[in-house]
C-alpha cells in the first residue's frame, strides 16, 4: 500500500551499491538500462549533498588469494571471472564516485553488511533510514537490503536507481524485495530527492507480507505501481 513518510534530518545516509565500470564496459555483465540509471544515481547523489545526507560508496572486489571460494567462477587466467582485483573496470563509475571527503568502502561478498563494521558504524552515527540504489538488483541489493533490515535499519529502496542485467531480473527483484521490506519503503528517485529535502511523499510500504501475487504477465504492471 502507499502512505505518506517522511525522513528525520540527521537521520539518513544515502548508500551507492557497485556502480562500477564493468557494468557498462564488460559484455558479461552489462546492466540494462545503465546510463539512465547513472543520472538517476546523480540526482540523488545532487540531493543527498545539498541536504547535508552523508554518502556511502561500495565497490565489490575479489581477491582469490585472500578469499577461500572452492565454487567461485573463474576464467581460464585462474582470475575470478567478475570484479577480479586486478581489473580496472572495477573503478567506479566517474560521473557517480565518491566526492573529496566520502566513503569509497570495499566488500568481498554481495551484501555491504554481512560483515565488517559498516553497518555498526552508521548506527553508532545515529542513522535511521538508508536511502539505496545500485547493481545488480536481485543480487548485491538484495542482500544488502535484507542485511540492512535485519540489523535495524529501514530502508528507502530506490527503484529507478537500481537496475540488473534485464528488466525483467531488475522488476521481480525489486517486487521481492517490497514484499518483506519491513519498515522501510520503496520509491523513485523524483520522490527520493523530495524526501531528502525534507518533504513528505506518498512511498509503497509493505502490509503485512508478501501483498504482492506477480506472475509473468502481470510483474511489470505491478512494478510500476510502487
């Protein structure tokens, strides 16, 4: 169901989940749709910063060496197959890294909150609600999403600003991920911006669980109307 929420100044932090280079530039893993989810990326990222809402930045690394993975995808080089260290298309996208003074955080594993102490952190900050968006949609943010429900975070997911390697992935993850969102909201990056600028906005919250039946002709319809 849609009901207005509002975001307590001082109590947000925006979260950018593995915009990186390879998403765009390598054929395995492109995401659809990338470009328009970078500009929607920005516009957030633009009213995070003018809202005072601190940014955090992920990047997904592999490192074989460090990393005991026995199923890991490898190429024939013995690398792992995505996000190997030495690739430099692990960069972060130009137009949507970290400004002077932000967090650039490294995970070796989809979600940023399974381990490490980035989830302990931003609570010891004061933070409420975590404003995500990023690749790829039904994998890294998922994880990250449930992790950061599961520690007591809400989360505003922002759907126009996630995306995966079809509509399709991105649309049934993001449907899944609105059944169980459990205290947070989902919403799009114009209604994004207006909650971080303090406005109050009409947001898809879950009610109870699992609302929403899809199937395959109808999950697009469904997407969206959150």
């Amino acid at each position: 169901m849609k009901t207005p929420i509002a975001l307590k100044r001082g109590t947000v932090a925006a979260v950018f989940i593995d915009l990186q280079e390879e998403h765009r530039q390598d054929q395995r893993y492109l995401v659809e749709g990338f470009a328009k989810i970078l500009a929607n990326v920005r516009r957030l990222q633009a009213a995070a910063r003018q809202n005072h809402v601190p940014l955090y930045h992920w990047a997904y690394i592999v490192d074989l060496d460090k990393q005991d993975r026995p199923f890991h995808p490898v190429g024939a080089d013995g690398k792992s197959a995505f996000s190997d260290k030495s690739d430099p298309l692990t960069e972060i996208c130009h137009e949507v890294a970290p400004a002077r003074g932000e967090a650039l955080l490294i995970k070796a594993e989809a979600s940023a909150f399974r381990t490490g102490p980035a989830a302990r952190d931003l609570k010891s900050a004061g933070f409420e609600w975590l404003v995500v968006a990023g690749v790829w949609t039904e994998a890294c943010i998922d994880a990250t999403v449930k992790d950061a429900v599961a520690k007591g975070f809400r989360v505003l997911l922002v759907k126009d600003a996630c995306g995966s390697g079809s509509a399709a992935m991105h649309q049934t993850g993001i449907l899944n991920l609105a059944n169980r969102l459990y205290g947070g909201a989902v919403t799009d990056t114009e209604g994004a911006c207006r909650l971080l600028a303090g406005e109050t906005v009409t947001a898809w919250q879950v009610e109870g669980s699992v609302p929403l039946r899809f199937t395959f002709e109808n999950a697009a319809d469904l997407y969206s109307e959150l």
